[in-house]
C-alpha cells in the first residue's frame, strides 16, 4: 500500500465510518458553544470589576459625600482584588475541574453549562484588566468635562468615558475570545465533548493518533484565521471612524 | 456671588495655592494672569471642586461647596467651565455634545434641547455643523462649541481655563470675540489667560498671582499703567513688549 493509500484509508476511518465527522462537528459546536457564552459573560464580569476598580481608584484622597455606598465601593474593590488574585493565580483547568466535581456537582446544570460558567468567571478576570487599561485610556479631561456640565461620576463614566473606552478595547476583546476559544480544548478533563475530546474519541476507536489531531488544529487554525481577520477589518473600521 | 476664604491646596509637598482671600461678584470678568506654576489653573479648577482644595472655604451663591454636605453635581450645573483641550467628546455629534447635560440631567427634552442647541450653534454661526463630529472641526470651532456646550446649561457664571492657549493664532480671534459677545450680555466669567488685550478689554478686575497668592489686583487700566508689585512689573514687562 502506498502512502497516498494508506493516507486516504486513515481519513476514511476518522471521518467516515460511523459517521465519525458528525461527533467533529458536534465537538466543534460545542467548542463554539461554550466560548461564545463565556465571553459574553466575561465581558459582562470584566466591566463591572473594571468600573468597581477603576470607581474605587478615583475616590482615593477625595471626601466622601456618603459613607454607606462608599464603604460598599471600597468592599466591593476587596472583593474584585481577590477575585482577580485567584482567577488569575490559578490554572484554568484546575478552575473548571473544581467547579465541575465540586461547587457544580450539586446543582443539575451540564457539562457545557458549567464550562460557560467556570470559563466566564475565569475570561472576566482577563478581560476587567482589558477594561480598566481601556477606561484608563480616555484622557482625563473627558471625565472632567462631564463632570463640570453637571453629570455625576456614573453618569459620566456611562455616558461619555465607557463608549470611548470599548472602541479602543475592541481588538482587545476580539484577541481574548481567540484565546478563549482555544482554551476551551481543556473541557475534556470533565468529559464534556468539545472539539478535542472528539478527537480523543476516534483516536482510541482507529488507534490513529496522527490523523484526527492534525484535522482538529486544522479546524481550529481556520477558526481563528477567520477570527483574526474580522479583527483586522474592525481595527480598519475603527481607525476610521478615528478621524470622523 | 462666589467667596473664597484662605483656600489652600496641595499636592503632596507642593504647596500650590497658599491662602487665597477672594469675593466675585456678580456681572464680573474677572481674569487671572500671572507665569506658569503660578496656581492660577489650579485655583480656577478649585472653584468647581474640579481639585478638592486641602483647606478653606468656597461659597458660591450663599452656600458653601466645598462640605460633604454639599451635593457638588447640582451646584456645578450652574457654573460652566471651558478647558484649554476643549474637552468635547468625541464620540458624539456636535448636537449630541451640547446636548448630552440638559437631557440626561431631565432638565430638557430631547426637542428642546435640540431647539436650544440649534439657537446656540447659530448664534456663533456654526449651525451646518451640528451633525458633525468633533475630530471634523477646527480648533477655534471646537473651542466656541465647548463654551457653547457650557452654556447650554443656563450657567450663572463661566469659568475659562486658557481657552486660547491650544489654539494656533489666527483662531484665536473668533473664540475671543465670543467670549466679548458672552461678556456683553452680561454674564459673569472668570478667565485664566495669557491674552493680555482681552484682560485690559473685558476684564473688570485683574489679578497677578504668582507662588499660589495673590499678588495684586486693581481694573485693567490701573493694573497695566501702573503695577505696583515688583513681580507685576516683571511679569508685565516679559509678556508686554
């Protein structure tokens, strides 16, 4: 048998017989699955760590006009540095295998389910530091303008620094949801059958390791090359949008 | 209308404002001169907490500010401020700028705000730019729709932070003889400038300050005459040639 053959006949196995590319596929839209989730609540996370943060910053030297929702900032700017401390000083997989055998275990969600949520948690954290480099971004004087017309720090942070702030982070965001996106290859440590627990699947099936890894990291580059140029086309967009 | 009583800041070691006694009344054009690092900006910025002063006391209409007690949103409504970046925002139409305060703040609908908005942007005849945005504009168009924008909101005095000190010089013009038109009907302005024909024009009152006080102060047409401090005299001999 030739090489051409046997190449052809690995194929074959992996993705033909029993319809093994529609576990790939389902792998893959499980992968797709969980990463858009969990950058969506990420981002939702990572704002309002960012803005907590960045709240609790500012009030730093100033006088305090109301005791109780300061203290709460100050609690809650706790709160969000522990947070950030243990999200980021721990690996991802170690995260998402506690929470799947153990804070999860006790409710009645999903494998996927509880991979949104431990990779949501964890993508909050990377993207609050997105965020508050953002915000910290826009001049002072965008604040300053906003606060001397009369608007409150929240109404001007809202209205007048976070859109220009989310402009800038874009290409940011787009980046962390690439690497979002690959990160999800771990979820298999919890069996739930992401794109390369698929793999694993047919390979201990076929006893071909080769064949069905080179065709996932195919998948996923072109997943990401596709990523990377939407983000590229945006960073165009934007840069546009600069001089307006 | 505005009382400042022995008002100090400080940044850290740096002793920027060092007893400020000063009382504006009202219809004043009130302009501040003096060298850089002087704490003239810094005192300017102290009278809409825009700093936090380390001590003293700020009044302004019969109230003092500058108090936890104070709500400094609702007293900043009535003193506008123009900064030397314009500070407009980017991300909004010209339109969306100046309208942005009245409407969020509830004091105006979105029709009257527009109605008010279009009024001002005629009055400095720049009304075809009301749907474009920021970075399209030239600096001293910028710098009339900041002041414009501070306007928007019925302020009962203006605060001007170096208005023309960002701007290249043939657009210094048009932002001055704006300022002379507000000036004229009457307002109550207080101006940190280098623009020494606009003191001796508009001002009612001059102050020199110099090392965070107040150094002297009289009208424009004594003041430049006849300074009386030595440091008046040297400043003005720098910056008069």
């Amino acid at each position: 048998m030739n090489l051409f053959d046997s190449l052809m006949n690995e194929l074959q196995q992996t993705l033909i017989t029993d319809d093994r590319w529609k576990s790939l596929l389902g792998g893959l839209g499980n992968t797709v699955l969980i990463a858009v989730f969990a950058i969506l609540l990420g981002v939702l996370i990572g704002l309002i760590v960012a803005v907590v943060r960045v709240s609790a910053a500012s009030s730093k030297g100033k006088p305090v006009r109301n005791k109780f929702s300061h203290g709460v900032l100050i609690f809650f700017d706790k709160l969000c540095g522990v947070y950030l401390s243990i999200i980021r000083g721990t690996p991802i997989v170690v995260q998402v295998m506690i929470m799947y055998f153990g804070i999860l275990a006790l409710t009645s969600l999903n494998g996927v389910q509880v991979a949104i949520i431990s990779f949501g948690i964890n993508s909050g954290a990377y993207v609050a530091e997105i965020f508050r480099a953002g915000i910290l971004s826009v001049d002072k004087g965008q604040m300053e303008a906003g606060r001397s017309l009369g608007l409150s720090y929240p109404k001007s942070m809202t209205l007048i620094v976070l859109p220009q702030a989310v402009k800038n982070i874009l290409p940011s965001l787009v980046n962390e949801f690439i690497a979002l996106f690959k990160e999800t290859s771990i979820v298999g440590y919890v069996s739930i059958i992401d794109l390369t627990m698929a793999a694993n699947l047919i390979r201990s099936r076929t006893y071909q390791a080769f064949t069905p890894l080179i065709i996932i990291a195919i998948v996923y580059w072109v997943c990401v090359t596709i990523m990377t140029q939407l983000m590229r086309i945006l960073e165009r967009r934007l840069a546009k949008s600069d001089n307006r | 209308m505005i009382t400042v009583k022995n008002l100090v800041k400080n940044f850290g070691k740096n002793n920027v404002l060092d007893g400020i006694d000063e009382q504006i009344e009202q219809g004043e054009k009130v302009v501040i001169i003096g060298p850089s690092g002087s704490g003239k900006s810094t005192f300017l910025r102290c009278l809409n907490l825009l700093e936090t002063p380390t001590g003293g006391e700020i009044w302004f209409e019969g109230k003092q500010i500058n108090t936890p007690k104070a709500n400094i949103d609702q007293i900043r409504r009535k003193m506008g401020m123009v900064f030397q970046h314009f500070n407009l925002f980017p991300h909004l139409t010209v339109l969306g700028n100046i309208t942005l305060a009245p409407v969020k703040l509830g004091l105006q609908s979105r029709e009257e705000a527009n109605k008010n908005a279009m009024r001002l942007l005629e009055r400095i005849s720049l009304a075809d730019k009301a749907e474009v945005y920021p970075g399209q504009l030239s600096g001293g168009q910028k710098q009339r729709i900041a002041i414009v924008r501070a306007l928007a909101m019925n302020p009962d005095v203006m605060l001007f932070d170096e208005p023309t000190s960002a701007l290249d010089p043939e657009m210094v013009g048009e932002v001055l003889e704006l300022m002379k038109e507000l000036a004229r009907d009457g307002m109550t302005m207080v101006v940190v400038t280098h623009e020494m024909g606009f003191a001796r024009e508009v001002g009612t009152r001059v102050l020199f300050m110099d090392e965070g006080k107040i150094l002297e102060q009289n009208t424009p047409a004594e003041f430049f005459a006849n300074p009386k401090n030595q440091r008046t005299q040297d400043f003005l001999s720098k910056v008069l040639l």
